[in-house]
C-alpha cells in the first residue's frame, strides 16, 4: 500500500532541519553528499546550521567529480571548499556512469586512467557501492545526507510513499552501518530556489546559464550527462559551454548524435508505439531491441521487464497486458523500455491504489 500525502503546519525549513537534528542524534557520523547543484546546495547549508547550533563541525562533505563538469561547478565546489565548516573530500576516481547515447558503449568510467591519465590499478566500481570504503566501518555508524526530492520524478516519489514514518531515512544497502537521509524529500522546486534568496545562500552559477538558455527552473540539472534523462540535455552543453562541449564529443561514443536526436523516436524520446508491426508480436519486437545491447546489458533490461510485468499481475490479478494504456503497463511500454534501456527506472508504471 501507500499513503497520502498529509499537510502540516510547520514548515519546510523547520522540518528538515529537525530530520538533520534527529540524524545528528542517531548516527555517530554525519555526511553531506554534495554534487554542487541546487538540492545538495540546500541541504549543505541546513547541515552546516543545525551542526553549529549542536557544536559540532567541521562537516565532512564529499564531492564526486564527475569529470563532465561545468567550469561555474567547480568554481563553486572550490568556493565551498574553503568554508571553514566544511571539512571537503574531492572524489576523482573511475565510476562507472550510464552512457544512454551509444549501445556499443553502454557504460563510461569519469577519470578512466586510461582515459585520461597513466595511473591504473583503481577498481571500477558505482558510487553508491563505494560507501563501505568511503566510510569505514572506524567511523561507527553513519549518516549520509542526500538532496533527493519526491517532486523531481514519479519514482522518487514512490520510494517515499511506502511508509508513513521516517519515509526520509533509510538504510544503506552497500553499507550494514551506513544510513541514507533524505531531509528535503518533500520540498518543491520553488522551494529549493527561494531557500539561497532568502537566506543569502552562495549557489552555483550554472543554473544563470541555463536559465539564459531559457530552461524552466524545474527542468535544470547539474548531473552525468549521459544517462537516458540528462542526454535529451546535451544540446545544453553544445550552447552555454562550447569548449566544455568540444572535450565531452571525444569523451563517449555517441554523444555528437544523442545531442541531435535525443528528443527524437530514434532514442524513444515522447515515442508510444500502439500497436506491433504487421506480421510481428510484442515479444519479438522486445527480443529484437534487446539484441542491441550487449549480453550483460540485455540482462539488465529484462530482469526490469520482469519485475514490471510480475507487479502487473500482482496488482490486476493476471489480467492480461494490454497494447497501450495511458495508466499501468503495457506492451508499449515495455517495447520503450527495451528501446531506451532505461536501467535506473527513470520512467515508472503508475498504478491506482485502493486508499
């Protein structure tokens, strides 16, 4: 089941500085997981607030350089870095990253030293798996602060709507003494913007250029480039950072074309086939798309087919999956799901609940 959402009096601001107060009172270590945009920027500022109020400091933050960042990021995460209160640990190792534009490079590693560099010997490995090697076990337990928010994505939002209490803090699945808190889980975009306005707060200068590239505030993103989301963005790249641009075109396989058809049917993009084509079924036209990936890749998507199709006859007691439905699943979806990939289950299947 899930639970509806519930009006307070309190405010946004009160209430998550309240969730840190509480993190600060579970874990023996607290750590605020900043990317330098806008979510992570606000809950940097209530950390650092609440850890002077309790007298504690400075706050270890950690960076992940991404490598494909814009020159206004790094000079804020530098800005950032020299505030006394921030104790700044500046990742640059080779994680893996999705590479939505190519199927003969599924994946890319930021700071592959054989991409960039002759040192070797780093293992590959993604970010959130990192965590029991970024936070030893030394350290007692954990809490990470991460700016993640219900209103950027329909799955967001059901990952906290499952539970009625602590729906913010969670535990880390990498990491047996690690938890996970979302203390911003339930601001709006207006919100996230307001707080820097409001209280003075320095914040990266990125999102000037996108707002003069005419990006609605909720549509801007300082994230990996290359997921199945970010690249119907890399026009962006192309215009506000020209030089940036030019480096990231040799970086991956595939990012000169998702740049110029990323918001077209050749990626998926606002594509919804009805029906299947004239001799064909929906299986064969899924198997087709998956034979386009690699081996491992190809698993990946299917055992995500699976699950959707499992909750699908779970939820409509077996009914049978029609063609196209604008609510719950369909074979069109699952054909775009096989088309696009989309391993980290951007786009979700709503189902109604009973309340």
């Amino acid at each position: 089941m899930s639970f509806r959402k519930k009006e307070t009096e309190i405010t946004v601001i009160d209430a998550a500085k309240n969730r840190i107060r509480e993190l600060f009172s579970r874990v023996d270590y607290v750590s605020v997981l900043f990317s330098g945009g806008k979510d992570s920027t606000v809950c940097l500022n209530l950390a650092i607030e609440v850890a002077r109020e309790l007298g504690k400091g400075p706050l270890d933050v950690v960076h992940w350089d991404e490598e494909a960042m814009t020159p206004e990021t790094i000079d804020y995460v530098r800005r950032v870095s020299k505030d006394p209160m921030v104790n700044l640990r500046w990742m640059c190792l080779p994680i893996v990253h999705r590479n939505a534009c190519s199927r003969m490079q599924p994946y890319w590693h930021c700071w592959a030293p054989e991409d960039i560099t002759e040192l070797d010997g780093f293992q590959r490995v993604p970010h959130h798996e990192a965590t029991q090697w970024l936070y030893p076990a030394s350290r007692g337990n954990v809490g990470q602060i991460i700016g993640m928010r219900a209103a950027e994505s329909l799955r967001r939002f059901r990952n906290v709507m499952w539970r009625e209490y602590d729906n913010w803090i969670g535990p880390d699945p990498m990491c047996p003494h690690a938890l996970r808190a979302q203390p911003i889980y339930d601001w709006s975009t207006n919100d996230v913007w307001a707080a820097p306005r409001v209280f003075g707060w320095d914040y990266n200068r990125t999102y000037d250029v996108l707002t003069k590239l005419g990006v609605t505030p909720h549509a801007q993103r300082v994230c990996p480039p290359f997921g199945e989301e970010p690249l119907q963005r890399l026009w962006q790249y192309a215009q506000g950072w020209p030089d940036l641009w030019e480096k990231m075109l040799h970086r991956v396989d595939g990012a000169a074309t998702a740049a110029r058809y990323s918001r077209s049917p050749l990626y998926s993009f606002n594509t919804h086939v009805r029906e299947p084509e004239a001799g064909k079924t929906w299986q064969e036209m899924i198997t087709e798309r998956l034979s386009l990936w690699d081996a491992e890749t190809a698993k990946k998507i299917a055992l995500r087919m699976q699950k959707e199709i499992a909750t699908h006859n779970r939820q409509t007691r077996n009914r049978p999956i029609p063609d196209y439905a604008d609510e719950g699943l369909s074979w069109s979806f699952l054909y775009m799901v096989a088309t696009r990939g989309d391993l980290k289950e951007r786009k979700s299947v709503a189902f109604k609940t009973k309340a």
